[in-house]
C-alpha cells in the first residue's frame, strides 16, 4: 500500500499533526505521493537522503508546500507548516 491509499483508507476527522517518514532512501517518493492540501500534517520529519542526492529535492519540495526547516539531526529533517505559527 502506498502512503496515498493508506491516508485515503485510514486518515479520519481528527487531524494528524506529525508525520515521519524513514524508508531508507525512498523517502522522496512517499514524501511526493503525499497531497498535503487534504493531509495538513504540522510537522513533518524525514530522514536525510543525501548519499542519494535527495536532501535539496527533499528541501525544495516541502519548502513549496509552505513548510520551512526549523531542525535537523545527523539523520533528519525537521519541518513545520508554515500556517502552524
């Protein structure tokens, strides 16, 4: 199951605020899938890809969908929605 048909299965009224995603290397594509129009997480956590180039993809990407980088780890990436503040 992807991430898009199991938010479409099991997201409910109540929002999720966190979302952390560590797939060991595909983190960009399930970060992608994602419509965060309709799943407005708070805070996102995503674990630094760069020995695969994707850390700037990964910035870029969730820096356009009003997210801003606010922490980060050795291994990952901390985001916070912009509306959030």
């Amino acid at each position: 199951m992807n991430a898009k048909a199991f938010l479409q299965e099991y997201w409910r009224e109540a929002p999720v605020s966190f979302l952390s995603v560590d797939t060991e290397g595909t983190d960009i594509n399930i970060i992608r899938s994602i419509d965060f129009d309709k799943y407005p997480f708070d805070i996102v956590q995503v674990e630094k890809s760069e020995h695969l180039g994707h850390d700037t993809l990964l910035l870029d990407f969730l820096q356009n969908k009003n997210y801003f980088l606010v922490a980060q780890t050795n291994v990952n990436f901390i985001f916070l929605r912009k509306s959030t503040i």
